[in-house]
C-alpha cells in the first residue's frame, strides 16, 4: 500500500495549511464535519477520549483552581471537567455541539453544580460575550478542531481580563520521529476523526497581548501540552510619554 508522501501533501493543497510556506496544519476542518464528528463521539466520549485525556484535564483544573472570579471553558463538552473546579469559581461552559451540550447540562443537574452558571451553544470563534468578562479562560483538547484556530485565539484574548490568563490544552504535532510519521499518515482523515493531527504551536502564538509564561508537556507520554498565556495590562503596553 502506498504511503502519502512530502510530495504528495504538496499535490493537495486544499488539505495543507501554510503560513510563509511552512506547513502549520494538515486536514480539512469545517463546522459541520466538527458537528459530525462530535455527535458520533457524544454517546461514548466519557468513555474513550475522555480517558485518555483524563490527566491534561485535571491538571489544568487545579491550575484554575487556585485562582479566584469568573472561569470561562471553552469547548466544554459533555462536561468533565465541571465537578472538578472549586466552588469558589463561577464556571461558564461553551460547544459547537448540542449533542455534547446535552449530556453537560445532565452532569450539572444529576451532580448539583451550582457554580457552574451557564451552558451555551456558541462558536469559538465568535464569543458572544463583552470584552474582558472572565478571569480565566480554558480551551482544553479545542484547538485542533476549530476551522479557524488564530480567530479562536483572538476571542479568547478578547474576552479574558487584563491580568487574566488563558490556559490551553492541545496536542501539537512533532516534525520527526514514529509519532512524527503517524501524525502525517492521520492528516488527510482530519474531517472524519474530527481533529488534525498535525498542528505547530505557531498557531495558537498570534495575540500580542498574551505572554506565554508556562508551557508543560502532560501525560500520557507527553502527547499533550498545557500552555499558560497572561494577558498584559493595557496600561503596561502603553509607550512611556517623553518628558
């Protein structure tokens, strides 16, 4: 069976994405194979993927826990990481999928999760929230499935407070190696597993009001990273004045 080569991905350019022709991202994504993709996932999630994920999303919820206001997850899906955050926090959940939203919204009402406030059928990229309403906002296991993950990362900005800090979880690809080889041979399925596997940090480093200040590779094997972004004070941006 032929394998797909370097070559090969350069005779699909509708599955390559450049950014000054240097491949970032592998795969077609668009909203409705996300859809697709997550109503087949809904009904087994907790199950399969959610395991496997298990550690990234504990650890960055006791990163959250430690903070204080208003938490905005995005990408909550069915809602596992909800009982998990302290009840000091007021948490707002937002997904693409209603399916997912469904069984989030069974969570909070079987489990009695008072200080989560809100559950929205919202895209990402589109947050129907004003400027710095959260605390902290969290997009765990989201940015490879988004059609457009700089805009996500821009209303992800947009919505987080000065001083405020934007936690992600994601898995980002590797250029060499076994896992390097099988992440390219899983790029062209992207709309049909519901994710790219190849996906370079480049992606998500695009807003210039937010400073990395944390970026820790997480179990299991260290296939997914937490990234801890600081939004910069607007004041603190401004050019000193001349006397």
């Amino acid at each position: 069976m032929k394998t797909m080569s370097q070559t090969d991905y350069r005779r699909q350019p509708a599955l390559i994405e450049r950014v000054h022709g240097r491949i970032v991202g592998i795969g077609r994504i668009d909203e409705t194979a996300v859809l697709d993709a997550y109503r087949r996932w809904a009904p087994v999630y907790d199950y399969t993927f959610g395991l496997v994920a298990r550690e990234g999303r504990r650890h960055s919820v006791e990163v959250i826990n430690q903070s204080r206001g208003r938490v905005l997850e995005v990408g909550v899906g069915t809602g596992l990481s909800l009982p998990d955050y302290e009840r000091h926090l007021e948490v707002v959940g937002i997904d693409l999928s209603p399916d997912m939203l469904e069984k989030a919204r069974e969570r909070v009402a079987e489990e009695g999760l008072n200080h989560v406030t809100g559950l929205h059928e919202m895209d990402a990229a589109d947050l129907k929230f004003a400027d710095a309403s959260f605390d902290t906002v969290v997009a765990m296991y989201v940015m490879t499935v988004v059609p457009e993950p700089e805009a996500v990362m821009r209303e992800l900005a947009r919505v987080t407070k000065p001083g405020g800090e934007v936690l992600l979880v994601n898995h980002f690809s590797q250029r060499e190696g076994v896992r390097g080889w099988v992440e390219r041979r899983m790029a062209p399925f992207a709309d049909k597993i519901g994710w790219r596997s190849v996906f370079d940090i480049s992606r998500v480093q695009v807003c210039d009001d937010l400073e990395l200040v944390e970026r820790k590779a997480l179990r299991p094997l260290g296939l997914f990273t937490m990234l801890r972004f600081a939004k910069r004070d607007e004041a603190a941006r401004q050019p000193v004045a001349a006397e």
